[in-house]
C-alpha cells in the first residue's frame, strides 16, 4: 500500500501552530490594519501565507470560479 503524502510541510503546521498561540494570546495582528485577529480561520489564513512567504509546501489558494462556488456552497 502506497503511503499517503503531506499536503502541507511540516514547517507550514508550525507556523499555523505558531499563529494559533499567537491568536490564543491575543496578540495576533491582521497585515495592513494591524487590528488584533479573533478568528481562527484568520488565524490559520496568515499561517498558510507567512508559510508560503517562507517558500514551505503549501497548496496554492484557490482562485476563481472554484473558490466562489466552494464558499456559495458553505454559506447554504
């Protein structure tokens, strides 16, 4: 049986981990705003960025129709 390949690098977890805590703390910044972030779907958002900043694996966002229709489908 063939084994199963990471979607995302162990580094990219630590920084999601790492904005997690942050969140958690209550001393996670948004980027241009600066406002303190309460989400922890944000949180997780600049995780995945600052690791792909870093050049770690990580899928790229999804763009377009297909992002549209994934977030239309989750709102119903």
């Amino acid at each position: 049986m063939a084994r199963k390949t990471r979607k995302y690098s162990k580094k990219a977890s630590a920084k999601v981990g790492r904005a997690m805590k942050k969140r958690k703390a209550g001393t996670l910044k948004s980027g241009r705003s600066g406002r303190k972030v309460k989400s922890r779907k944000q949180a997780i958002a600049i995780g995945l960025s600052e690791a792909r900043a870093a050049g770690q694996k990580v899928p790229k966002k999804r763009t377009g129709r297909r992002a549209k229709a994934k977030k239309a489908k989750r709102k119903s």
